[in-house]
C-alpha cells in the first residue's frame, strides 16, 4: 500500500476544496474578506 502518495492525494484534495471554498466566499461575500 502507497501511505505517502495516499498522504499526497489527501492534501491535494484539502487544498483543492479549501482553494475552491475560499474563492466561492469570496465570490458570494466580495466585501466579507475586506470589512474595512
């Protein structure tokens, strides 16, 4: 069994959906990220 590409794989889809969620935030808030 391949743990470290297993490892691999799971950061990239974490990445991936933080990525994802943060510029969806972004996109549906504009001004959440800049209250100022």
């Amino acid at each position: 069994m391949n743990i470290p590409g297993l490892i691999n794989a799971l950061g990239l889809l974490v990445l991936a959906f933080a990525l994802g969620f943060f510029s969806a935030l972004q996109l549906v808030q504009p001004m959440a990220a800049f209250p100022f």
